[in-house]
C-alpha cells in the first residue's frame, strides 16, 4: 500500500491578527476546491484570468516565490501547495501587499491579477484529479532533505511521485528542482534517471536559469556560504532548449 503520511510540520510559532484575518478572509477567496465528487480539476478555469499556461508549486515555503512569478507572468496561473498554515498566511500577506506591514483590508493588492490559487494541504492528495499534462511547469524548490539514511523514502522525488510529476507536465513543460544539500540533488538526479522519464537538460547546474527568481531561503543560504544546485527536468526525448 501507498504510504501517504506527511511527515512535515502543520503550524509553526502563533499566527498574528492581521495574518489571522487574512486566512479568515482572504484565503476563501483563492483557495483551490477540491471536487468534492472525484471529478478532474479544470486547471485552467480555476482562476480569475485565463491563463496561458498553469504552473505549480510543490511546498512553496514562505510564498514570496510564487507571489513573484504571478506578478512577473501575469498571464500565467500559479497553483501553489504548502500544509505549513504560517507559510500559507505569508503567502497571502504577499498576495495583499501587507507583507511588512498591517494589512488594511483582505483583498488582492491593487497591482496584481487573479491568477494565484491555494491548496494548503499535501499536494498528493490532489493528484488523481489532475488532468494529463495539466502543468508547463513544476517547481520543487528546497524540499526537505530528510538526511538520514532511514527517511530517504520521505524525500518527495521518488519513484512514487516522479511518474505523476511525468504525466501532470505537459510535452513541452519541465520540472525545476533547487537545493542547497548536495546529497539530495544526487538522489533526485538518480532517481530522475532511474525512471527513465526524464532527463536532465541544465548543463551548469551551479547556476540557475536566466528568468530565476530566487526564494527568500535561498537568499539566506547564499549568505551563509551555501551554493544552490538548480536541476531541470524535461520528459525524455522532447527536443526543447531551456
């Protein structure tokens, strides 16, 4: 049987007022519904635009990642999915423009279009009622590196979850993998490899691609003297140039 238990942290340090009501307010508003009767999720009629392409984000961490893309492609439809409700409630305080400040009211910043939705639970849950090819892109970025020899299986590119990542990209998508533990970017190498669905297509893995945006995780690591690995993942025998 499957073994589909998450393993990460629910809620962090208490959720302060102002963020409190944008759960409370905001969050309704954004949020990706789950069909409740088993039917496919209609991704690119989720948002308030219509989207060119529909991307998404696995664990989206503090939300400033996410919140960057959206505003930098307008056009385009972020899905991004994070159990953490403290990085939820960050991710809204960026969407509402609030994020160094108290928030004034739970709407969009005047600035940005509609085209963010939420899933603040395990991604995999969702899985089943995503279409074929619903994504052109999917971003991993610093993941848990679940170090121990023991925990590895936990480690979210495996052999379980790497066919669904392969059917949810479209032909011409690719998945995009960050991290700053050398150990964990040789697994997923290997274990990308190993299934024999993608292959690897960024040659100087040192340094990220030209339209990266950097999280504020990364940020951090690189000032402590920690040196990213960027991966880039497109299903095998697809001709494209990233």
């Amino acid at each position: 049987m499957e073994d589909k238990r998450f393993y990460g942290r629910r809620k962090g340090k208490p959720i302060k007022e102002s963020r409190q009501k944008l759960l409370d307010e905001l969050l309704p508003k954004v949020l990706l519904n789950q069909p409740s009767d088993g039917d496919q999720i209609p991704v690119k009629n989720v948002f308030g635009i219509k989207p060119q392409e529909v991307w998404l984000e696995i664990g989206f961490g503090g939300g400033e990642h996410v919140a960057d893309l959206a505003k930098l492609y307008p056009d385009v439809g972020i899905i991004g999915a994070e159990p953490f409700i403290n990085g939820v409630a960050s991710l809204l305080a960026h969407l509402n423009g609030s994020y160094m400040k108290e928030a004034v009211n739970t709407d969009l910043a005047p600035d940005r279009v509609d085209n963010v939705r939420i899933w603040p639970d395990d991604i995999r849950i969702l899985f089943p009622q995503f279409p074929d090819k619903s994504f052109e892109r999917i971003f991993i970025l610093y993941p848990d590196p679940w170090p121990k020899a023991r925990h590895a299986e936990r480690r979210f590119v495996n052999q379980r979850n790497i066919p669904i990542l392969n059917r949810l990209l479209t032909d011409t998508g690719a998945v995009y993998v960050a991290t700053d533990v050398s150990a964990y970017a040789d697994w997923a190498l290997e274990q990308m490899q190993l299934s024999g669905l993608f292959e690897q297509v960024h040659s100087d893995t040192s340094y990220p691609p030209p339209d990266w945006i950097p999280t504020r995780y990364e940020k951090k690591g690189l000032l402590a003297g920690r040196k990213p690995t960027y991966l880039i993942f497109c299903k095998k025998n697809d001709k494209i140039k990233k």
